[in-house]
C-alpha cells in the first residue's frame, strides 16, 4: 500500500487517459521541431515520470538534461523565490531546449527558469508542463505545450508530491483537502 490512499477524493486522469494525451504531445513536439534535435530540460523531481514517457514517444535525436530547484517563501508568506539546487550538466547555448514541467501554478517557478535559462543563449526555449493551473497564474509564463488543464485543488500522483510521498501513482488524483492555498 501506499502510504495512506484513503486521502485521495478522486482520481482526475487515469492511467490510460495520460498515455493518451501524452502521445498526441509527443506528435504536436515532433511536428514543432522536425529536422532539428531536441534538448529536454526536466526539472526535478515532479517532472521525471512525464519527462521518461513523452521522450519514449518522441522520434526526434534528443539529449535530456535536469535541474534541481527550491522554492521558498519571504518573510511576509509570499511565494515567488526560487534557487537552483542542482545545475545542468551541459550547456545549452544554440539548442533547442524544451523545458518540462510537472505543473505550472503560479508561475513563479516558470519565469524564474525561463529567466535563467535564456540567458544561457539557447537557440530557442520553450515549455512543455504536463498540468496546467491557469485559475491560479500570479505572474505571466508562456506555456507551449500543455498536457492537462486542471481545477484549483490539490494534485497527486504521476510525478506530483504531497510531502514527498505518492509520485509513483500512475495515474493523478486530487487530494481530500480543502484548497491549494492551504498546502503551498
Ligand atoms: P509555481 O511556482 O506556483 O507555478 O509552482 C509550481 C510548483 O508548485 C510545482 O513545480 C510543484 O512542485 C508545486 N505544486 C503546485 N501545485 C501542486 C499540486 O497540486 N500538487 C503538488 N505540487 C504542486
Ligand atoms: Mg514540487
């Protein structure tokens, strides 16, 4: 057992539903960037379970990468400050980088890497997060390619923690808590 599953309310995408959506992404990226190689870029941790499946299904050359990232709040609450924890192995300059994200939220984590990473002089970048949150967007991050939108509860499973626990469900379920304000 899984640690404690009576905590999951209901299971939002199965595992088949995920499968599905991820190889209609996985064509939409091919036609994106035919004739080039792809650089993926997952950011640890949430980001490795859809980053392994979508590369599987990717018939581009493509080389893979990770960052590790911590996020943290000031003195006031208030999220937004994000740190690199563990750098790329590689460099990125005049790739063609496609960053993968596990969700996007708020959007802070986002713009911050996206900062980060155009800086480095890639050839392009772009985003591909697996689920999207757009009710609860504070600051403007570009998303390309999207593989779920979702509701404003909390979220596990496929990638995506709650105190480090459940990532490995193969599919993703909302948590029987209350709201998202509560848990971040
Ligand atoms: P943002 O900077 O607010 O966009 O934060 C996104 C990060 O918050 C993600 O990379 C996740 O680590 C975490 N996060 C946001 N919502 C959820 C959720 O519903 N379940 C698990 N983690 C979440
Ligand atoms: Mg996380």
């Amino acid at each position: 057992m899984n640690e404690d599953l009576a905590c999951i309310e209901k299971v939002l995408f199965s595992e088949e539903q995920i499968e599905a959506r991820i190889s209609e992404l996985a064509l939409e990226i091919e036609e994106r960037y035919q004739g080039r190689s792809l650089k993926m870029i997952g950011v640890l941790k949430g980001s490795v379970f859809f980053l392994a499946a979508l590369a599987r299904k990717i018939n581009l050359p493509l080389r893979i990468d990770f960052l590790g990232i911590s996020s943290f709040s000031n003195k006031s609450g208030a999220p937004g400050l994000v740190r690199i924890s563990k750098d790329l192995d590689d460099s990125i300059e005049g790739e063609d980088v496609l960053l993968i994200e596990d969700i996007v939220d708020t959007g802070f984590t986002l713009r911050y890497l996206l900062q980060t990473l155009a800086s480095r002089g890639p050839n392009s970048l772009s985003v591909c997060t697996f689920l999207d949150r757009t009710s609860r967007r504070i600051v403007q991050a570009p998303v390309d390619f999207r593989g779920f939108e979702i509701p404003d509860r909390f979220v596990i499973g496929y990638g995506l923690d709650y105190n480090q626990l459940f990532r490995n469900l193969n599919y993703v379920a909302v948590m029987s808590l209350p709201r998202t304000s509560d848990l971040l």
